[in-house]
C-alpha cells in the first residue's frame, strides 16, 4: 500500500492513479506466470483458486484458455 501513497516525485491524483493503474499491470502479469507455474507443478484450479481466495470457476475462466 505504501507504494501507491509515497510522497515521492509527483503527487498528484492523476499520478497517483497512473502509478496504481501500473501496479495492476504488473500484478496481473505476475498472478498469470504463477499460475502458468502452479499447473504445470500439478496444481488444480480448485487448488489455485483457495490459494487466490477465488473459486475455481473464476480461475478456470480467467487462465483455462491461456495456461
């Protein structure tokens, strides 16, 4: 949380949510490697889903196309 609130270079709200916007980006990114590695280690999407505290539908449908 601290990340997106630093006082550090422009403050502004428009910052502030670009910064935001960028951290979702990039947490998205991360959230479809990691799952990408938990299939391919023999996780389920049950599994997966508990571990991200979504059902295993919402897992299946956001990455069962793309893993």
């Amino acid at each position: 949380m601290e990340v997106a609130t630093d006082s550090a270079g422009d403050d502004s709200p428009v910052a502030r949510l670009a910064r935001i916007a960028q951290m979702r980006a990039d947490l998205s990114r991360a959230e479809e490697i990691a799952v990408r590695r938990a299939r391919a280690a023999g996780l389920s999407w049950a599994e997966i889903g508990t571990l991200l505290g979504v059902s295993k539908q919402a897992m299946h449908q956001r990455y069962g196309r793309r893993t």
